[in-house]
C-alpha cells in the first residue's frame, strides 16, 4: 500500500474522536503507523481498531499527556512496537472557557496544562529520537484563539498564544537538524461537541445556522480538512513549511466587519 505517509511513524494524541480521530484515519490511509495516544480507553481502542480493520498498523496506548511519566512510556512503547517516532501531532486539548475573574483558580492549571504544558510534554519526549535520526516533524492543533480573542474565553486563548509560541521557538531550535514544527489553527469544526453545545439552545437548528452565517463560505469547518491539512505538513510535500501556523477557517479571521 504506497501512500504520502508511507514507511512514517506517528502519534496523534487525543485521537479518541473529533480532530484527532479524523487525523489519526487520514494519516493511517497515507500509510503511516500510527499511535493513537488517547486517555478514554473506550474510544482510544475503538479508533486503532478501526484503522487496523482497514489494514492499517495501528494501536491504542492509553496515555494522559499532561503526565510526564504517561508521556515517557508512551513514546518507549512507540520506539518498541514501530521503531522510532518521525511525527507528533500534540492534538489533545479541551475549551476552558470563564470571563477571567469568575475562572476557579484550579482551572487556570488544567488549561495550561492540557492545553500547552501537554505539547511540551510530548514534544520533549520525542525530540531526542528525531535529533538522533536528524528529521521529524511536529504538528501543534492550535486554534484561532491563538490570535484572536473572543471575551468570555479565558484562559484558553492564553494558553493557544503560547502554543503558537511553543511552536515558533521549537521551530527555530532545531530547523538545522533536519525538525520542522508548525501549527495549525483551526477555527470553527464541526465535531460532536459543535453538536452538543448547539443542542443547548432552545432552536439548535439556528444557533448552527449563526455559526455558518459567522464564516465567508457558509458553513464551518469539518474534522478532514484539519487532518488534510495535517497530513501534508507531517509528508515530504513540505520541506520548507517550519515554524509557522496555518489557519483553517473559511477566512473568518481575515474578514472585517463594518
Ligand atoms: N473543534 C473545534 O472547533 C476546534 C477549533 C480549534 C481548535 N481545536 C483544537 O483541536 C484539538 C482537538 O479538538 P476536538 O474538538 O477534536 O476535541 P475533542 O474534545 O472532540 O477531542 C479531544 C480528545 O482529547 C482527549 N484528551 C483530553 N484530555 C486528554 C489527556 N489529558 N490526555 C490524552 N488525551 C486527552 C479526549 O479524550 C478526546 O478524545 C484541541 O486541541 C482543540 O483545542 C478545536
């Protein structure tokens, strides 16, 4: 099976649905082997045995990514089973949303910590494997919260700043040997949690129809065209992308209102 990602390994953390799964399936069609990294066991496994149905190599290794040992012996346990780690898509994350002075103080911690700390955390890890074979790539689920701000927010768009940060200063450091790092700030998908959060108003059907009204192209975004976008940045197709940040949002961010 030839593919774009063929002979690549990768891991996607939470790949157990929405973006992440979507990643993890196109990356797997490419022809990588893929580690779904995932803390929910249920749909971590239900992924990787999806992909290897399909007959693709993958497997499950429950992890949480804000924990530094998890994070160690899920990259050990990568090395052991595929034999290295060529790409890391740091996609796990969570909307921690307060107006700033009504955040409880602990919440502040596990944005920061699940939403940049965890980046880090794997990036750390797997450098060193990269360094040694002198290429790799890293793929940082950003978001247009990474620059722009809507109130109301906080703190997520503090810690997805850093993240745009996290992956221009990695970038830079280690461009020389053979390591790319970029981002990718969607705006707008349509996931589960879209769905969710859309079926809390009293006409779900318009509350969605005002999300696609807020994009140029009417509609918003679908988990594929992240992991599109995904798979190209972690391929061979692009060399000489380092350091920066594609947005995914149908223009949204460019669009001025009046
Ligand atoms: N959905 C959007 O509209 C949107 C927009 C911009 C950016 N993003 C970013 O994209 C990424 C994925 O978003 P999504 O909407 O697919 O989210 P999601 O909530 O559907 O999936 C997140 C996954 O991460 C897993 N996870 C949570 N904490 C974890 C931990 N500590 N260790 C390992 N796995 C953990 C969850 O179990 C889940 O499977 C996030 O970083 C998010 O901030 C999403």
């Amino acid at each position: 099976m030839g593919g774009r990602l063929q002979g690549k390994i990768a891991i996607v953390t939470g790949a157990g649905q929405g973006i992440g799964a979507s990643t993890a399936r196109a990356f797997a069609a490419q022809g990588a082997a893929t580690v779904i990294a995932e803390l929910n066991r249920e749909t971590g496994r239900a992924i990787a045995d999806e992909l290897r149905s399909s007959g693709a190599q993958a497997i499950f290794i429950e992890t949480d990514v804000t924990e530094k040992d998890a994070v160690a012996a899920m990259v050990a346990r990568t090395v052991e089973t595929f034999g290295g780690v060529d790409i890391l898509v740091n996609n796990a994350g969570a909307n921690v949303f307060y107006e700033p002075l009504a955040m409880p103080d602990e919440e502040w911690e596990r944005c920061l910590r699940l939403d940049l700390e965890a980046a880090w955390l794997c990036s750390r890890a797997v450098l060193p494997i990269m360094l040694e074979k002198g290429a790799g790539a890293i793929i940082n689920i950003a978001s247009c919260h990474g620059f722009r701000i809507i109130p109301h927010t906080f703190p997520y768009p503090v810690a997805k700043h850093a993240l745009l940060g996290l992956t221009r200063s990695l970038g830079i450091e280690y461009a020389a040997h053979g390591i790319r790092v970029n981002a990718i700030a969607p705006g707008y998908i349509e996931t589960p949690i879209a769905e969710a959060y859309w079926n809390t108003f009293p006409d779900p059907a318009a509350e969605k129809q005002r999300a696609y009204d807020l994009h140029p192209p009417k509609r918003i975004g679908r988990p594929e065209e992240v992991a599109m976008t995904a798979v190209f940045l972690a391929s061979d197709e692009a060399p000489f992308i380092n350091a920066a940040t594609i947005t995914i949002d149908g223009g949204r961010s460019v669009l001025y209102h009046d």
